[in-house]
C-alpha cells in the first residue's frame, strides 16, 4: 500500500490541484521538528523566513519531510539551516551519517533506485522519497540537490524562488 501510494505521488510530479497558499514556514520547520522530538529523534533548526513562503503547502510539507525522514533514518539526526533572501529561500537539511559515495549523488533520485538492496522495511523505503521530494521542488520553480558535507554526513539543499 505504501508503495502504491509513493508511486502515485511520484506519477503526480509534485503538480496537482492544490492551490498555491502563503506558509508561515518557521511553523511548518518547528512543527517537523517537534514531530521528530516527540519520537525521541533529535532536529536542530537555525535560521528563521523573513515572510510567509507563497507554495503548495501540502506538497512542500511532503517534500520536507521526506528530507528529514531520510536525515534521520541514516543519519540519525538532521540539522536544517534556513538561509532566506528577497529573491531565494535555501533549506539545508544535513545529517551526519556516512554520506552517499559521489557517483551516487544523482543516482538516488531515479525512481525506485535505493543504496540499500535489502526488502527490510526497516532499513529502506520504496526509492521514490528523493524523486518526489526533487519533483516537488521543481514543480515551485526550485531545485533539490544532495551533497557530502566536507566535515561528514549528507547534506539534502532545497532552493526555491521567492
């Protein structure tokens, strides 16, 4: 059921019928935060919006939390920095696991593509959490790219126009 439900959001493309509405980001980051929190992971949040964010809020919420989810599944902890100009609103989500090797940095955004090759449910999803997560972005007129973060662990950075 999940694995429909994933495959459906990927068809989708992160483009539906949901009206694009003004976000009180700081409220979704912190409400993502204290989610995590109440399940005894830890989230880090530095860096505030200057302004409501104009998106489809149910689309970016799913986006995010993709990003934290997967922080915190292989990272064990996910620290999100909030950079915010007039033009450019940049959400870094880093964690601090071992990284994705170089050659797999744009792979794991193919469909169905995971690292991991076990079945687990425990230690792997359906492989469309980062292909929905950058659909998304790119449906804000944005970009979602991954990178290793020269001091350790993988950093998730979404750019959206403001």
């Amino acid at each position: 059921q999940r694995m429909a439900q994933a495959s459906l959001d990927f068809l989708r493309g992160g483009e539906d019928s949901e009206p694009i509405a003004p976000v009180d980001l700081d409220a979704l980051l912190e409400s993502l935060r204290d989610d995590a929190e109440d399940t005894g992971r830890q989230v880090s949040l530095v860096g505030t919006t200057g302004q409501p964010l104009h998106c489809r809020p149910l689309a970016l919420k799913r986006c995010l939390t993709n990003l934290v989810d997967n922080a915190l599944k292989y990272g064990q902890r996910a620290e999100i920095t909030v950079t915010d100009t007039p033009t450019r609103l940049t959400l870094s989500i880093r964690d601090r696991g071992p990284g994705i090797p170089a050659a797999e940095l744009e792979r794991v955004f193919e469909p169905f593509y995971r690292l991991e090759n076990s079945r687990s449910r425990d230690t792997g999803g359906t492989g469309l959490g980062l292909s929905i997560a950058r659909n998304i972005a790119r449906a804000h007129g944005g970009e979602l790219t991954l990178r290793n973060h020269p001091q350790g662990g993988l950093e998730a950075v979404l750019e959206l126009p403001r």
